[in-house]
C-alpha cells in the first residue's frame, strides 16, 4: 500500500510543499475551490436564497482561487532562485526525464490539475457573466440603492424581462460598455458616493432600435385603440366616473396618428431640454425627408444664459415618451384608483378615495408615515363610522394594508424618492408629457406654434361620466 501513497503524495508535495509560498498558494486554492462548489451547490439545490451566494461563487473566490493558483509557480521560482528549506539555489532548470517515474507522476498530476483548474475558472466565467446579467443582481446586491427601481419593476409589464435585455441589449461592444460603466457604480456603492435618487433619465442609455424594437415592431403598431380611464370621485359614495378615449397609435404606414409622426421614416425629429429631467424645452427642429428644417423656439428671454448652455439637442427616441416603461413610481390619485378598480380596496367604504389620497400625500417620506397611514385612516372611521368599523373591521384592515403597500413601492426615505420625483412623460394626465415640446411657447419663425390639436392623437367619446353610453355600444 505504501507505494501508491507515495504515487499519489509525491507529485503533490513536489508541487506544493518545496516552500511556504507554494503551500499557501496551493492551500488557498483547494480550499476555495471546494467552497466555490459549495456555494454552487447550495444555489442549485435551493437550500438559500441570496444574491450574496452567487456574489462569493462567481465573483469573490474565483477571484481568491486564481490567487491561489499563481502563487504555486512563484513560489517555485522562488524556490529555484533563492532555495528555502535549508536547501541551496537550483542554477539548472530541472530535466523533463519521462523515464523517470516520479516526473511522470508530477507531469500527469499537472496536467490533471489544470484541466480541473480550467474546468473551475471556465465554469465560474461562464457563471459569473450569467450572474451578472440576472435580476437578481442587478435589484438585490446594491439593496437600499436600487430597491426603489426593483420594487417598480417587480410589479410593471416587462416584470418578466431581464433588466439586461433593456438596459444593455444584444452584442458585445455594449456588454463590455455596460460592465465598465458599472465598475464605477460598485465603487460608488462601496463609498457611498451615490445620488439619492438614482437621476433619471440615465445618461447615455442605448437607443431604443437596439433593445425596444428587439419585442416592439413600430411598423405593426396600427390603428385605434380604446382606453378606458376610471376614478373614483371624493364624495361618500366613491361615485365612480369614466373617461373613454380612442387613441389614434397610427404607426404601419398609416399618415395619421402618435406613431405614425414620431416613428416616420420621412422625418427625423430632435430637441433640446435646459435640464436633466428633459422636462423643460427650448428648441424642437425637425428634418424633413427633403432636408427642409422645422424649427420651433422658446422665447429667447425664457431661459436663463446658463440654462442654455447646459443644454445639449438629443435626437427624439421611443424612450421620450415612454421614460418609464419598467421603473412606474404612481401618485396616490392614481394608486388609490387602481386598487379600488381591482378590488385591492372596498370601492364601497365611505370616502375612501378622498380619505386614502389625503393620507398617502401627507406621507412623502417620514419615518412614521406606515403608522400615519393607519392612525388616519382608522381614525376617520372610528370618528365618522364607528357602527362600520365595529361590524366589518375587515373592510378597513385591508383598506390600510393596501394603502401601506401603496406606500411601500412608491415612497423610498432612504433614496429620497417621494411622490412624483420621477415624471412619466406617457400622456399628459399628472405630468406634462407630450406638452413639452407641444406647446404654445415653442414657436417657429412665422411664430406658428408646435400644435396642440388633440384629435391628432386622441379622440374623446366620453369625459368624466358615471355610466358612459359608448361602453355599453361597445360591450364594455
């Protein structure tokens, strides 16, 4: 038995054990890989769940593990430069003899540990990227700076597609981009030297023909669509009132229509904003297919000198009006609708809207605002409706449960987000949306304004009503 310990040893302490630096290298790297391992398998087996796992599999010991690796054939060159083990300098390099058994013992037990060495770095590259392109990483790791933009885009449309597929987009040249951009970011993080909030939009952001247009064929987006929009009124029965539009999208070669102008291959169409938010315009220039050029200004006293210098033309993209595709913080009026709408909260309470909108616009951030939230709310019901509250307390729990929920994935105190912070440019119904540039103050020349017609993209077949006619047309 003894010989085939020593085919088994020998290699190894030829290897590890010439001198300290060897052995530590060798030590850090076993112990690191068997921790790598762990740590994959602790992920794959489902025993924990946590994005600092993946961080410690994928990117801290492979890390550890390379380190390891390279300190073996320093400490050999060390060993053959200056001895150690109270044995004198190797001037010859050793001779590769594979009529000797021991060397060919060392060279098998070489090549058998780098194809695992390789098999490991290979596996936890491969890991690593994947890794760093899920959600999990991208929402979980970074927790209190980009909870805010998870908890919204855990409850938005595209809640199923990979934050990479949006933020990042097929090829290459922009993966490499985005992980050197995001180098700068860890560090940030690490320092705490980031912005509360997160600013918006972000700069630099790929455009959208690249990563939208990957789901979002512009040419199918054809003809009209209904929209319905309800609210619930501030008056004790919640009286709820709807407004039907018609939306002329337009887009697939139609002449007409939202899509059809600012998606139109005959037209190229840029602005330019005073500040970051790009919610405030002094200039929209069109090029028309011809090379003609429309150009609509502010008035030349509207900004300030400093403004204008700051400001830079950016060539108008899908992602101008839908700013907020995934990342949706909402106001309470349109919250508290929602969740009465779906049943989140009993449309029947008395007062609730008025009562759950007041409560949620006075919580903008505090350090009680959860308590606040029930303070008011059951208050109010305790004082006006206490028969209510005694018989159904059911009705009122769930109504703050919900309201507290509002909360929770609007209000961030930590990152500075509150009510509004972030405008979404969809519309013009809270924020001033399409008006930016569609408005009266950007004049061209012959000061002829940039237009307002809103037939253009909407017609109105009912406003504000209780029980619409054209929904009971339609069967809606």
């Amino acid at each position: 038995m003894a010989p085939k310990k020593s085919i088994i040893l020998a290699p190894l302490a030829t290897l590890f054990g010439r001198n300290w630096l060897t052995l530590l290298g060798g030590t850090i790297a076993g112990a690191s890989a068997f921790l790598i391992i762990g740590c994959i398998l602790v992920g794959l087996l489902g025993i924990a769940n946590s994005p600092y796992i993946g961080i410690m599999a994928f990117m801290v010991l492979p890390g550890v593990f390379v380190g390891g690796l390279l300190l073996v054939p320093l400490g050999a060159l060390w060993d053959h430069k200056y001895g150690s083990l109270g044995r004198a300098p190797e001037t010859p390099f050793p001779v590769l003899d594979f009529n000797n058994a021991h060397t060919r013992h060392v060279v098998i037990t070489v090549v058998v540990l780098t194809a695992f060495n390789l098999l490991i770095i290979g596996t936890v590259s491969y890991g690593g990227v994947e890794f760093m392109d899920s959600t999990e990483f991208c929402g979980k790791t970074c927790h209190t700076v980009m909870e805010p933009e998870y908890a919204a885009y855990s409850v938005s449309p595209h809640q199923r597609v990979a934050c990479v597929e949006c933020h990042i987009g097929p090829g290459a040249p922009w993966f490499v981009k985005a992980k050197i951009s995001g180098l700068g970011q860890v560090i940030a993080v690490a320092l705490h030297n980031y912005p509360t909030p997160i600013p918006s939009p972000v700069e630099n952001l790929r455009p959208s023909r690249d990563t939208c247009e990957q789901c979002h064929w512009p040419e199918k987006f054809v003809g009209d669509r209904v929209k319905v929009i309800t609210h619930y009124r501030d008056d004790e029965t919640n009286t709820p009132a709807k407004t039907v539009l018609a939306l002329h999208l337009g887009g697939g070669g139609q002449g007409k229509g939202i899509h059809s102008w600012h998606i139109s291959p005959d037209k190229q169409t840029f602005y330019t904003a005073v500040d970051p938010q790009r919610q405030k315009m002094a200039k929209v220039r069109v090029v028309h297919k011809d090379g003609k050029e429309s150009v609509y200004s502010a008035a030349k006293d509207a900004f300030t000198p400093e403004e204008l210098a700051g400001a830079v033309e950016r060539q108008m993209d899908c992602i101008d009006c839908h700013n907020r595709p995934s990342h949706i913080f909402k106001l309470p009026a349109t919250e508290v609708d929602t969740a009465m709408e779906i049943g989140r909260i009993d449309a029947t309470l008395p007062f609730i809207k008025k009562v759950g909108v007041e409560t949620l616009t006075e919580a903008k951030g505090g350090e009680n605002d959860l308590n606040l939230i029930e303070q008011k709310v059951r208050g109010f019901y305790t004082e006006k409706y206490p028969d209510l509250l005694k018989s159904t307390p059911e009705r009122v729990d769930t109504a703050i449960a919900e309201l507290q929920a509002i909360w929770k994935r609007n209000v961030f105190p930590k990152m500075g987000l509150t009510w509004g912070t972030h405008p979404n440019n969809l519309g013009h119904e809270n924020f001033p949306g399409c008006f930016r540039c569609h408005d009266d103050k950007l004049q061209d020349a012959a000061e002829k304004p940039v237009g307002q017609d809103c037939e253009a993209c909407h017609k109105v077949l009912a406003w504000d009503e209780t029980d619409p006619e054209i929904l009971q047309q339609l069967g809606l």
